[in-house]
C-alpha cells in the first residue's frame, strides 16, 4: 500500500483552490476527512493509517509538484508488477 502525505496548510490551500471550499472551513473539512480516511483504514486494516511501517511507500507531497509525484508512483507501481 502506499501512503501521500502533506502539510496541513499546504492541503487546506489545495482544497479551497480545487474544490471551492471557503476559506474559513477548509481546515476544519480537511481534518474531517482525514478522521473519516483514518477510521475506514482503521477499521478495515487494523492498522494506524499514516503511519509510515504500515506501508510499502511513503511520499510527501509538498516536496514535489503533482505531475512529479505521479511520476514516483507510476515508476514504483512499474517496478513493483516487474518483480511480483
């Protein structure tokens, strides 16, 4: 499994700019579904979600630009259906 991670300022911006949240809920909606996200893990995994262990690859999103981190899975997910 594979695990994107970013900063909550950095999420918060992007949620206001492609979804058209105001700004003065876009924290709040984006906390929340990181609790739904975490909880759905949780419950079907029973792992902690975002925890680094529990996956095969971890990326930080704000490091790279979108096209980037597209680049990074599709070279892993590649890679990865080579050696199965």
């Amino acid at each position: 499994s594979k695990f994107v991670k970013n900063y909550i300022d950095f999420r918060t911006e992007r949620a206001v700019k492609l979804y058209n949240i105001p700004e003065n809920k876009a924290e709040t909606i984006v906390r929340k579904t990181d609790k739904t996200r975490a909880n759905y893990y949780q419950f079907y995994t029973e792992l902690k979600w975002g925890y680094a262990g529990n996956y095969n690859l971890c990326l930080n999103s704000s490091k790279v630009t979108v096209e980037q981190a597209v680049d990074i899975l599709s070279n892993y997910i590649h890679t990865i259906e080579n050696h199965i």
